[in-house]
C-alpha cells in the first residue's frame, strides 16, 4: 500500500503568513504540519509516500522533506500545478499509485487518532473505499457523508447548504484504483472543481461498496490562524517536559517545557508550560512565557509576555507590551517604541515584518 499526501493548496485562509511559505510547513508545537501526516503513513506500516504538489511554495516542501529518508519514509513528488478539486489532485499520483490500494491524507491536517484502524477496515473488507468520518459542529462547511439505519452509505454531498448529517469526511482516505475511473467520469462542480466526493458517490452510484470508518478523537484542519493556535494548545499538551538546553540557575521553569539542545533560558526569565523553545532561541531576563506557547528556532525573546502564540522561529522579539493569541512569522522584529497599556495584542505576522507596538 502507497501513501498520497495532497500539498497543493495556495492556504489563502493563512494570509500573510502563506505570502511567503507553503500552510504545510508552519510548525505546530516545533514541528511542521506536513510532518504529522508523514508520521501517521509510517506508523501504519506506509513508508512510499507521494506528495502532490502545486503552485505555491512547491521547492520550499521539496527542500525541507528532501528525499524522506530523514524521516524514514521514501518520497516521491508529483506535481498538480493549479488546485483543481481533490478529485483532481488524487487523480495526478495515478502513474506513482500504479495498481496498488493506496491512503489519501490531506496535508494541512493533524489526526492524533492515527490511521491504522482505517487502513485495517479496507483491508479486512473488499471495498472501493474506507473513508474517515466524524460528526461535526458546522457540517456545511464540509464533504458530508449520509448513512442509512444500517449504517450502510446513501450519499456524499460537497458543503452543502442544507446538510442531510453531521457526518464529516475528514480528509483521510483508503482507495482502490477504482477511483481513477471515478475521477475521470465526473465533472467539475459549481465550484470549477472535481470534488473528491462526487468521485466517491460515483463510485456507490456504480455498485461499488464504501465503507464508513466513524472516528473518535481530536482532529484539526489546520486552514485558519485560530485553527494553528488549537493544534498547538492540543499538541503542547501532549509532549513531555525536555531540559536538552541550558537553564539559567534563578530562571522559573513549570509545568511541562520542551526545550531542545542549544536554546537557552536566561536567569530571571519565567517559562510556564506547556511550551516549546526550539533549538538556538534565546529567553532572556525579563521575560514570561506563559502557556502553550511555540519559540521557533534562532529566536530571541527579552523583556516580553507571550501567551498562547506560535512563534515560528528567525525572529526577535523585545517589548512591554503583551502578546497573546498570535502568530508571528519568521524573521519578524518586534519592538517597543512608545508607551501604551500592557493590555495584550493579537498578531499574525508574516515573514520579514517589522513592527513597532
């Protein structure tokens, strides 16, 4: 079995921080986005991997993952170019695929339910699909799945304004190579695009069985700033306190603190997990980092308050004021220039900025 992971979107909804980089490669909780997907492939036995790109920041992801052998895995890249529908992205990794069952994981999001039991139902069955599904909160903005009262597949509907269910596709796949035919039988949507969801609802229309894998367990389409800032509080909360760095003897670490080899957390400084400080960051004194908080690599954080924000690394940082809920992009500058109450300001900054607060 192969492994497909669709990279190919401009990530609009990430503006500014996407001006200047691929969605896929912003770190949650120190490491980036398109790594969890690689991870869950592998832990499911999945190590040839193919990677549909498109227009936007298509060398950035082929320079970061390389060839995959530093994450164990085998990487191919296919290009898609313009984002014509996940339907027509799939049918771009045809010639990778070639005859064999393959995943289908988009890749700006973040499962921590993994994929193993997904790929385990079509194993065990005889399916054209095993599609991951989940009830959510806002179904119209989503592929939505209806079953029937035996939980047997009635239809699939791309974001519907009426949804039928609550039941969400939520971006992971199992296909046989059936669905090429699929792709290749429907047309574009209002949208202008082939919707992987007519592709599968061809197939059920055309006697093949799909099989609807109900998940439980925290998963997030990491598409919006506030949707980043979720990721990294649920992930912080997952990782395991980490001294590798140098802790000045009167710093205040608590909590649950990761910092990696070669950061630094100066003596006065305060750090009360869950953080993250990534390797080369300097925390000096004056400083609180309050929780679930990422410091990129090569950062330097002095006389600041930063709480619930990704800091995405290259940056220096030196103010009174508060910074919460924020994303700030790399090699961004931010410093004091005049005096205003320290009543916490939300930022997302793209890469290269310089502001004065």
């Amino acid at each position: 079995m192969k492994g497909v992971i669709l990279s190919g979107g401009r990530g609009t909804r990430l503006r500014p921080i996407t001006h200047t980089g691929p969605k896929q490669l912003i770190p949650v909780a120190n490491k980036p986005v398109l790594e969890y997907a690689i991870e869950d492939l592998k832990d499911a036995g999945i190590t040839d991997i193919g990677i549909v790109l498109g227009n936007v920041g298509r060398e950035e992801i082929q320079k970061h993952i390389a060839d995959g052998s530093k994450l164990g895995v085998s990487i191919t890249y296919i290009v898609q170019g313009n984002p014509l529908g996940l339907a027509h992205a799939v049918g771009c990794a045809r010639d990778f695929v070639g005859d064999d069952d393959f995943v289908v994981y988009l890749g700006d999001n973040i499962t921590k339910f993994g994929i193993n039991a997904l790929v385990e139902r079509f194993q065990r069955g005889s399916y054209a699909a095993t599609v991951a599904v989940q009830e959510v909160d806002n179904p119209s903005r989503f592929g939505i799945v209806e079953l029937d009262k035996n939980g047997e597949v009635v239809s699939f509907v791309e974001k519907p304004e009426n949804p039928p269910t609550n039941l969400a596709l939520i971006g992971t796949f199992v296909f046989s190579p059936d669905i090429f035919g699929a792709i290749k039988a429907i047309s574009p949507s209002d949208r202008g695009e082939l919707e992987i969801t007519d592709a599968i609802h061809w197939l059920l229309q055309t006697g093949h069985s799909i099989d609807p894998h109900i998940v439980e367990g925290w998963w997030k389409d990491t598409g919006k700033p506030e949707d980043i800032l979720e990721a990294n509080r649920f992930l912080l909360d997952q990782i395991e306190s980490c001294l590798d760095g140098s802790i000045g003897k009167h710093a205040t670490v608590s909590g649950i603190v990761e910092v990696k080899k070669g950061a630094t957390i100066e003596s006065g400084a305060v750090v009360r997990g869950p953080v993250s400080i990534d390797q080369g960051s300097l925390i000096k004194d004056g400083t609180y980092i309050g929780p679930y908080t990422s410091i990129g690599p090569d950062t330097m954080v002095k006389n600041s308050h930063i709480e619930n924000s990704v800091v995405i690394g290259e940056s220096e940082i030196e103010t009174n004021e508060n910074i919460v809920d924020s994303i700030i992009g790399r090699r961004t500058v931010i410093e004091s220039r005049e005096e205003k109450l320290p009543d916490g300001n939300r930022l997302v900054v793209g890469k290269g900025s310089q502001l004065g607060i």
